[in-house]
C-alpha cells in the first residue's frame, strides 16, 4: 500500500498554486558575482608603473599590481602575472605557449582553402589553412603535439583554460 501525502497548510500558503499534499523543493537564488576585467596592458603598465615610480622590485611589483586589482574587484583570470617584458618559455604559462606554437605553424601555410556552409537562411564562408602532403607529416606533428601538450595543460587547471581563450586558443584549434 503506498503512503498518502498529508496535507500542510503551512506549505500551501507559501505556494497557493500547488495543489494540496504536494510539496516542492524551493531553490535559494544565487546571485552571480560581477567582475570587471582588464587587459593584459593595463596590467603590464601597472606593474611597470610600480617598478619605475615606487622602485619595486619586479616581483614585489607584480604581487602589488595583483593585489590592487583584486581589492578592486578585478577578475584577473585573464591575466598572465608576470613581468612585462619577460617573454620566454620559462615566463609565460605552458597553455599560452601551445597556442603560440599551433598558430605558427598555422600561419607558415602557404595556401589557403575556403569552404561554404549553409547556416540559417544564408551561406557561411569558413577559410582554413591548407599544406601540401608532404608538408603535413611535418606540420601535422607539430600540431598535434602542441594541441596535446595544450590539452593536458587545460585538464590541469581551469585558469588555463581562460588564458588560451583570451589567447587566441579558439581560433588556433578550430
């Protein structure tokens, strides 16, 4: 025999359109948290700004830009905290570094092929990179390393993720 649900009249004034015994879940909202974002040279000129005028030292110079930026509420996930000027493998995150390797290859392709799709009522043109075939073993490899090094490096951690969208990351893989 199963159960019958009992009347409460202290959960049907709360929820008058529901019929009689039946009790629903009430979910608390949430309010999404609001970010303002800023670009990479805004905070490379912070930085520089603390390194020339306060005579910081560059990574006492990074932590304060940092720290100024979150107090203001900043989303910094877009950032890459570090030195300006400081480019190099060992400076830069894996991530940003896969992107940058996927789209030199890509951009040392000598043609370029264009293919038209059909989307809602229109065409869509999509162009692409193309190599020979003998080229492809090479450029081929180079990719797929760098896209798996890369994917790796996105299943690590999901700040990674942000900083290869923020460079350029969608459009190298696509």
């Amino acid at each position: 025999r199963k159960p019958t649900a009992v009347y409460n009249a202290k959960a049907h004034a709360k929820m008058p359109n529901l019929r009689p015994g039946f009790a629903a879940h009430a979910d608390e909202k949430q309010v999404a948290a609001l970010h303002a974002r800023i670009s990479q040279e805004t905070f490379d000129e912070a930085v520089l700004e603390n390194i020339e005028e306060l005579e910081m030292d560059p990574e006492e110079a990074v932590q304060d830009a940092v720290t100024q930026f979150e107090s203001q509420g900043i989303n910094l996930n877009n950032i890459m905290k570090r030195v300006p000027g400081a480019e190099g493998a060992d400076d830069e995150p894996i991530s940003v570094v896969q992107v940058r390797r996927i789209q030199q290859v890509l951009g040392e392709a000598e043609d370029e092929d264009t293919l038209s799709v059909a989307f809602g009522a229109g065409q869509m043109k999509i162009s692409f990179p193309t190599f020979s075939s003998a080229e492809m073993d090479q450029r081929g490899a180079a990719i797929s390393a760098a896209a798996e090094l890369l994917h790796a490096e996105l299943q690590r951690d999901k700040e990674n993720t942000v900083l290869a969208g923020h460079n350029g990351g969608v459009d190298a893989l696509v």
